[in-house]
C-alpha cells in the first residue's frame, strides 16, 4: 500500500494545488467503493451521481481527472465528455462501463478519452491508468502556465518592437526589415535587441521556440 500511495503521490508537482480524483457514478456501492479506494491512495476525492451534478460543482482550476461512467440518469458519460470539450474544460477522462460496444469505445477516444475500462476492473489497472491521467493534466497545466508568462512578456513589446518580431518570425533580415518598416538598419537592430532582452531569448532559434508555444506561427496575433 505505501509503495502504490508513493507511486500516484509522483504526479503531484510541487507549488501545484493537490489534484483531485472526480468520479461521476450513479451505482452507489461502486462509488462508494472507488472512492474508499482512492482516499486511501492518499488521493483528494470527489465523487457525484450525475453528470448534473459533477458540472455544478466542478471547478476548473481544480488539477485533478475524471472517471466517468458511461451510462448515466440525466446525460450519458459521452454527453458529458462533449460538453466538456465545447467549452474547452481539457480534465482527463477515464471511462468506466459495465459493457463496452465498438460504436461507444470509438467515439470516446476520438474525443479524447484517457482510457475506457470494463468494470470490474483491477486496482492496479485504474491507479496506474489515473496516474496517467494526472500526469497529462498536470502537463497540460505547466503548458498553460508557460504560454501565460510568454503572453505577459510579449506585451510589453511596443507596437514597432512586435512589427519587428513578426518580420523576424518570417524569415527576414534587418536589411529586409529596414525597408519593409522604412527605418534604418541600425534602429532595426535596436528594436531586435529590445524584443529579445523583453521575451527573454538570446537568439532567433529561441524566439521561434518561444512563438510556437503560444501558437503565434498558426494564426496572426499582432495586428493592430
């Protein structure tokens, strides 16, 4: 038992909110069951009987996964998942189910899904399947923290520096820059200087790096 609670306790990174296991089951005993479990995992656990229920309550700062049973009294557990994903809550799925059909199995990965589990299902196969879960969320979270510092950074770019880094972002030189800006090629090495000392690189490679992180190469950001 220590050795399964050092195991899952991997996936808590540190200055990160503890994680919290969401469990979504109408059958009572096998709540109560899974959430015996997990407790004793020294996991946080939070379970509800509806899929009704489970959206009122969820918060989504809250780092954590969810198992989620198929067949559900208000709105299916596929339902649920969609919903979800329409309004871009990214927690990972874990889908429990008294009997799995291809149709049902295909879609729930197609959306995403961790993974689909046959109940009953081994202790072992589910905590090694959430710690999964855990660890995908808590990486899905460091991303979005990293894109949020990088955002912060870019806006303190003045509206020429961002020009400047755009062109730089499409391959051009400061020659080229120079004349595509009307500026001479020294101002154009100042504000390049400037846009690397204020997004923190120390080369063009790093700032490409920088601008596929926050997507800025997929779609035009800094237009005014």
């Amino acid at each position: 038992m220590t050795k399964k609670r050092q195991k899952v306790g991997l996936c808590t990174r540190t200055g990160m909110p503890v994680s919290t296991i969401f469990i979504v089951e109408d059958n009572v005993m096998v709540r109560e069951a899974l959430t015996s479990l997990l407790a004793n995992e020294g996991h946080d656990v939070k379970a509800y009987s509806t899929a009704t229920d489970f959206l009122n309550a969820y918060q989504p700062e809250t780092p954590g996964c969810l198992l989620l049973d198929i067949n559900l009294p208000d709105i299916s557990g596929i339902e649920l998942q969609t919903l979800l994903a329409e309004q871009q809550l990214k927690i990972p799925i874990i889908f429990l189910t008294g009997q799995a059909n291809v149709p049902i199995t295909i879609q729930a990965f197609r959306n995403g899904a961790i993974d689909l589990l046959e109940k009953p299902v081994s202790n072992e196969m589910l905590l090694e399947r959430i710690n999964e879960a855990l660890t995908i969320d808590a990486n899905i979270r460091t991303k979005a923290l990293s894109q949020s510092v990088i955002w912060q950074r870019v806006e303190r770019l003045t509206k020429r520096e961002r020009e400047v880094m755009a062109l730089l972002a499409s391959g051009y030189s400061n020659k080229q820059m120079a004349q595509e800006l009307d500026i001479s090629s020294r101002t154009v090495e100042i504000h390049r200087r400037r846009v690397y000392e204020k997004t923190g690189v120390e080369s063009l490679a790093e700032l490409i790096d920088l601008l596929h992180v926050i997507g800025y190469l997929k779609r035009t950001v800094f237009e005014e």
